[in-house]
C-alpha cells in the first residue's frame, strides 16, 4: 500500500505508477462505501479550503461533497475571497494558510503558483486545474473507463481529438505515459503540445510499455480506438476572439456517428470531461450558432446523448478520484 500522507497533488509527473494505481484502487473502495451508506469519517477534524479563481462545476462540488462525506470542515474562497496575488503574495498566503488548515485545494491559473504555495504551505496542495495541467480528471477518467472497458488500462487504445496543448490533453498525456496506455492525440499540427512535454512523456511511457501518438491523421488514428475523448477548443481565459478559427481548424476533429463509425469498434467508449457544446441550450451555443452556424461544436448531440457516452459517469467519478486524493494525502492508515 501507498504511503502518500502529506504529499501535495500537483501533477501525475510526481507518482509512480504504483502510487496512481493505488489512488484508483482507493477511489473504487470509497465509492462502494458511498453507495452502501458506510462511509467512515476519515477526514473528522480536519479542515480543507478550497482556492477558485476560475469558475467550477465538477471540481468545487467534488472537493466540497467528498470533504463532508469524510467528515471534513471546507472553507471556499473565490475570485474576490483573498488578496492572493493582488495585495499579498503567493508565498505569504500560504505561510498564512498552512497554520489555519490541514489541506488546500487551489484552481487557479498558473502551474508555478500552485507549486510555490505547496513548497510554503507546509501542507498538501491540490491541483483542481490550472493552465497547464488537470490530474484529478484523468484519475476519474481512468476510473471509468475501468469501469467501462473490459480490458487492463495497458492494453486501451486511447484517442483524444481536439485542441491537443490544452491543460487536458496534457495531463491525459501524463497520466497514459505513467500507467503505459496507447495514447494518441490527434489535432491540427498548429496545436500538438509543447515538444518538451511530448518528449518527457514518450519517455516514461516507453518505461511502462505504453505509446504516444500526436498526429493529425483523424481516421487513421481513430480506427481500433476504445475510447474516443475531446474537450472544449476554448479554454477558460482564452480570448474569445479567437472562436472564428479554433472552429475551422478542428470542426474536421469534431466526434460524430461518422467518426464513431470510423473506430470500428461497436463499443467504443465517449469522453468529455465537461462542460460540452453539443447543442444550442446555453448562452455560448447559441452564440456560436449565431455567429458561425453550427449547432454543435467538439461533440454532436447524437454521440452525446447516445449509447456510446458515458460522460456522466466520468463526472460522478471526480468525486470519488479527488476524494481518494484527499484521504490518502491526510490520513494514515485508511
């Protein structure tokens, strides 16, 4: 069993892939016992903050409901909830924190940040999301294509499609290259990741026995595929303007029944880690559609709400991967 009390959560770099299989294992034991009403307070005592300065659905309600199950007190502080990085710095705000609470999760911007206030907290840190990286999704991502697809993580075909240097994609990259997996990212070359990434990543994954794809060759790289996952092409911070030409560079990567098609594979699995525009009932979809035509963007709503997708299974299970993050970073022997 994994030793992992005190350690902050910044990225899948820092685990081995013992530690990650450990979390998921964790991760399915907690979920059971929510399921099954026995859950065991492990966390009773213990007081959590939880850090936003981007706005959250998935990641603030895992964080906050995973807490209480586990007994936990959770202060949220927003946007507006603190002078961090405004009037005091990052590093004094976590000096200031360390000594008020026993971990802290913090959604944020920058990936140097998150790593100064780990190093000055004193205290585990956990990453909820910033511009580079995402690893508590790619463990409820894992988690549920575990769930889904009868085969070892080692032997799934994985394709992602979409704008390959988001935060995203990057971890999922990560987190395949740790736990050996068949991993392609396929995108326009104008947005295949960082070339230091790619080349660290290829590295650990030839350790494990996995493989990493970037390529812009969309049917190629989807037929065999066990899992097809896309994101949004605008990030959050991104500058709107951009919208024109993120659509015609990747509506040719948009997953649809052709593309479903295409994988040759009748339960190929749907992935998003959400939210999606999949059709015109939110403020952004009808402005795209407004503006540009389409009714639907990285997703069409067949393939979202059809037998392929098990999106929202993947959602449930930020729940359970960052609650196993949070008992195994605070607790011994859990």
């Amino acid at each position: 069993m994994a030793d992992l009390k005190g350690r902050s959560f910044l990225t899948l770099k820092d685990f081995s892939q013992e530690e990650i299989r450990y979390l998921l294992d964790l991760s399915k034991k907690l979920k059971e016992e929510k399921h099954s009403g026995k859950e065991k307070k492990r966390l009773q005592g213990k007081n959590v903050a939880l850090i936003f300065e981007k706005d959250s659905l998935r990641t603030r309600c895992s964080f906050q409901v995973g807490a209480y199950d586990e007994g936990a007190t959770v202060t949220y502080i927003g946007p507006t909830g603190s002078h961090m990085g405004k009037k005091e710095s990052v590093k004094d705000t976590a000096r200031v924190m360390g000594r008020m609470f026993d971990g802290v999760e913090y959604r944020g911007f920058s990936q140097k940040n998150m790593e100064i206030f780990a190093k000055y907290s004193g205290i585990p840190l956990w990453n909820g999301l910033s511009d580079e990286d995402h690893p508590t999704q790619v463990l409820a991502d894992f988690l549920t294509v575990e769930e889904h697809v009868n085969k070892p993580l080692k032997d799934v075909n994985f394709v992602y499609l979409g704008d390959g240097r988001n935060n995203v994609a990057n971890a999922l990259m990560i987190g395949s290259a740790k736990m050996g997996i068949d991993f392609k990212i396929v995108t326009p070359k104008e947005l295949f990741p960082e070339d230091e990434l790619i080349g660290e990543c290829k590295k650990i994954s030839d350790k494990n026995g996995g493989n990493i794809t970037i390529s812009d060759d969309i049917y190629g790289s989807v037929k065999g595929a066990d899992v097809l996952y896309t994101d949004v092409w605008l990030s959050m911070g991104e500058d709107k303007n951009l919208w024109k030409n993120r659509i015609e560079a990747l509506m040719p990567y948009q997953i649809n029944s052709k593309l479903i098609e295409a994988c040759e594979n009748e339960n190929v699995k749907f992935m998003h880690c959400l939210p999606a525009f999949h059709n015109r009932e939110t403020d952004t979809g009808e402005d795209i559609y407004q503006k540009f035509g389409y009714e639907a963007l990285e997703v069409t709503e067949e393939v979202f709400e059809g037998k392929h997708s098990i999106v929202f299974d993947e959602a449930e299970n930020r729940l359970h991967t960052i609650k196993a993050v949070m008992v195994a970073t605070l607790c011994s022997n859990i």
